[in-house]
C-alpha cells in the first residue's frame, strides 16, 4: 500500500468524524501496488446506514482535501448491499 501512516490516519479519522464509527473504509486501486508511482487515492466507503447523503460525502471530500494534497475518487456501498447471497 502506497500510502504514509499519517494519510491512513487522517483518512480514518475524517472517515469516522463524517460517517460514525461504524464505517469501514477501503483502498484500492493504483495505490494498493507497492511498484507503482504516482496515482490518485481510490476509497471505498462502507456503512450501515440506510442512505448517505451526497451533501455528507461532498463535505467528507472537502475536509479530506484539506489534509492530503492528491485527487481522491470515493464510492460508498452500503453494507447491507454487499452481504452475500
């Protein structure tokens, strides 16, 4: 994973201030490839709720944004949708 110990804590962190403390957040994409360079930070976001906002995803982005410097893409699955069948 090509990511500092302090991007995964600031990410955590602003994933629980925004999401609760049930939320589990996931990376992948370019940057889960140790020999890869460069790369956008692709996060899954998985909760228990019903139905999250697309105001509570912006602000999660913004407040993110202020604390990592590179593009972060975001798609949120509830969990209740990825159980399996």
């Amino acid at each position: 994973m090509r990511l500092s110990e302090k991007q995964i804590e600031v990410i955590r962190n602003t994933a629980f201030n925004h999401f609760g403390d049930d939320v589990h957040v996931f990376l992948f994409g370019s940057r889960t490839d140790p020999y890869k360079k460069g790369g956008d930070i692709d996060l899954l976001i998985r909760t228990q709720k019903e139905k999250m906002h697309l105001k509570q995803k912006l602000l999660f982005l913004v407040d993110l944004k202020k604390l990592v410097t590179t593009f972060i893409s975001l798609i949120q699955k509830l969990k209740k949708i990825l159980q399996s069948f």
